[in-house]
C-alpha cells in the first residue's frame, strides 16, 4: 500500500541533518515552487560553492561553512514576476520523524519572518496542508 500522506500545516519546524540544524523555523507555501533557506556568505570558488547557514542573528546559526561540489544555478520567479539567479543544493530534511531529500535554493531571506520556505515541489506527494494547523511534525517530536 502506498504511503498515505501527512497533514502538515502552514508553519513547522524542520531540520536539516547533513547542515548541523535543528527545529528550524519554516513557512508552508503551495504558492512557491521551490524550497529556500536562508543564507549568507555565497561564493564560488572554482567549481566549489561556499556558504553559511542562516546569520549570527538567529538562534540555531551555528557559523559552520558548507561546502558543495554539486550545485545547480537556477531561475527563481518571486510573487511580485522578478526573476532571480540562486544557487541550489540538495540535503536532507526531516518531518514527523523521516527524512527526505529536498532541493533548496539559497538566498537571504533577512526580510522574511521564516528562515526556511517549503515549496510545491517538495511537498508533492507527501504532504496535504491544512492552513488551520501549525507544528505538526514538531509537536511529535520525541
């Protein structure tokens, strides 16, 4: 029998096991493709993409630079049709106790309330979101 899907809501806390972070803040969106997460200090060294997680502001910021030999640069088209350039990487992310593998694009959400967005793409399959809801995968945390 295939895998029923989870009722996750419009807000969760995530974590990102192969990045060193934990119950980190993320907005549901079924109006975003793709998956972002915040992040700063992106370069390219060669054919190496440096960065960090997060800023020093927030509390799970753990100031460890992450390297890639795998990444993609892909086009993003934001709510208001600017289309940006962002670097992507996969990694893993766990909910209500399992883990995926998610597609997220890097870019600075400092204006953003949530650090991470879980977009579409992602949630397909998987999840049904019910926006009356909050912390689903969080609250069965052990």
């Amino acid at each position: 029998m295939k895998d029923q899907k989870k009722i996750i809501g419009r807000t969760d806390k995530v974590d990102f096991p192969l990045l060193d972070l934990q119950d980190i803040d993320a907005k549901v969106d079924t109006g975003a493709y793709t998956s972002s997460i915040h992040c700063k200090e992106i370069k390219e060294v060669g054919q190496i993409l440096e960065c960090r997680f997060l800023d020093p502001t927030h509390p799970e910021y753990n100031g460890k630079k992450f390297t890639f030999k795998n990444y993609d640069i892909t086009a993003v088209k934001s709510s208001n049709g600017k289309v940006e350039v962002r670097y992507a990487i996969r990694t893993k992310i766990t909910l209500f106790n399992k883990t995926h593998s998610i597609t997220l694009t890097l870019s600075s959400r400092d204006d953003m309330r949530f650090p991470v967005l879980i977009g579409r793409k992602f949630l397909s399959g998987k999840f049904l979101v019910d926006p009356q809801l909050e912390d689903q995968s969080y609250n069965l945390k052990s």
